[in-house]
C-alpha cells in the first residue's frame, strides 16, 4: 500500500472525484479528505492510499502540477506521522517556534 498526499485541493472537491481522478492510474483502496475537526469544514487536503506502489508513483508523477478545480494540486507521498496516535504534541514541546530570528 502507498498513502498519497494530494494538496491545495479546491475546498469543493468531492472524495468521489479523487477516487475517479486516481483511478486512471490504478487501483485505488481508499480516498480520505481531511476537515477541520471543529467545523467540519474540506482543510484543502486529502490521502489517497492505492493498492501497488508502482500505480501511486504513476499517479504522483503525472498529477502533481497538474491543474484541478482551477488550482494547481501538489501530489506526493505521504510522510509518516510524527506521533503515534492518540498522542499530541504537548505546548512545550514546541521548540520549531523558540528559535526564530
């Protein structure tokens, strides 16, 4: 399984789009957009996970740039996450904000 990050999404883009859209490049397991846990509102981002790897480095090279809804999406494979789940990161351990110049 490859988990595909797709970006700058327009904030209408339906998960059935995605699916269609990634489809043409292989088999697609799941499509995840993401949304503000709070309102509820599209964040403008979503996951892809396809089932071959060869398909998802298809998929990424010939859609990131490409042009979607009026914007230009950026596609990549996903990063794992930094924390375990179920665990946030603390106010304290924010040491990226203390050490600007």
């Amino acid at each position: 399984m490859t988990n595909i990050y797709v970006g700058n999404l327009d904030f209408s883009t339906p998960e059935d789009q995605l699916q269609t859209l990634f489809a043409a490049y292989g088999t697609v397991k799941t499509v995840t957009a993401v949304t503000d846990r709070d309102t509820g509102q599209p964040r403008g981002f979503a996951f892809v996970e396809m089932t071959s790897a060869g398909e998802a480095r298809d998929a990424i090279r010939a859609l990131d740039g490409s042009v979607q809804g009026g914007r230009i999406l950026l596609v990549n494979e996903a990063r794992p996450k930094l924390y375990p789940s179920g665990e946030h990161e603390s106010p304290t351990n924010r040491d990226h904000r203390r050490h600007r110049v």
